[in-house]
C-alpha cells in the first residue's frame, strides 16, 4: 500500500489561530509559499507541516518562517499566546 504525503501551510496572527491555508503535495512547494506568505502583513509566522492522508499520528512539524527567513525549530514562534 502506497502513502501519498502531503505538506501543509499554516500562519500565525496577532488576532488568530490559523488552521491549514493550503496543502501541497513537495515540500518544496510548501516551503516557498510559506517564506513568501511569512513576509505578508499581519503575518507573525508561516509554518510547514506533513502529513501521511488516512495515517494518524503522521504530522510530522517540517520547518516554519518569519519574515520570510527559515527559523530554527528550537525557537518559539510568534502568536496569541505571548510565545
């Protein structure tokens, strides 16, 4: 049985939790909407996540953007909660 992976894009608000904005089937392609979209107003971070369709317990936390600038996992992100 073949698993189709995909990457998913999320964004940080001052104002919001954001769910998925959009999927991608490369990381590639999910890496570089999410730079491009960190760098958008109002837009603290913009985070790749993947996914295994129909396997839970799959997401797997990729990489994550601000300012267009890949950070370091190790760092907190930016958002509601004061993080």
């Amino acid at each position: 049985m073949t698993t189709d992976q995909v990457f998913a894009v999320h964004t940080s608000k001052p104002d919001s939790v954001s769910a998925v904005e959009v999927v991608f089937r490369s990381e590639r392609e999910a890496r570089a909407f999410a730079a491009d979209r960190s760098t958008d107003d109002r837009v603290l971070s913009a985070s790749v996540t993947s996914y295994a369709v129909g396997v839970l317990g799959s997401r797997r936390p990729v990489c994550w953007f601000q300012y267009g600038k890949e950070q370091a996992v190790r760092f907190d992100r930016p958002g509601i909660f004061g993080c």
